[in-house]
C-alpha cells in the first residue's frame, strides 16, 4: 500500500484484518511529539474503559 493513510469507507471493499496488520507492520516508524503520545495514550484508555447506557447519557466507569 502507499505511505498515505486510506480510510475504510474510501475502499470498495475494506482490507481484511490479516491485510491490515501486514500494513501497520510493513510502515515506516513515525516521530511522535510527547504531547501526541499523551494524546493517543488518553484516546486509547477511554476506549478500554467499560462503556454503559444509562437512560439518555452514556456512563463511563474509571
């Protein structure tokens, strides 16, 4: 694939996992600023948190 990141909604038909895996690990490393790391790592724990409905609001356990 190219260096330029593609989204899945620009495929016809979106890669397989295997695909993309393959792809993350075939790319060039990336410099990260430390404010992006802190960034990524905040976006990546407020996904593992457990995620509830609750009536009208989203409830998010810490």
């Amino acid at each position: 694939m190219s260096d330029k990141p593609v989204h899945t909604s620009q495929l016809q038909r979106p890669l397989s996992l295997a695909q993309r895996i393959e792809d993350l690990r075939t790319r060039k490393p990336e410099y990260l600023n430390h404010g992006d790391a802190l960034l990524m790592q905040g976006i990546a724990t407020a996904s593992l948190r457990q995620q509830v409905l609750a009536g009208d609001f989203l409830s998010m356990e810490d």
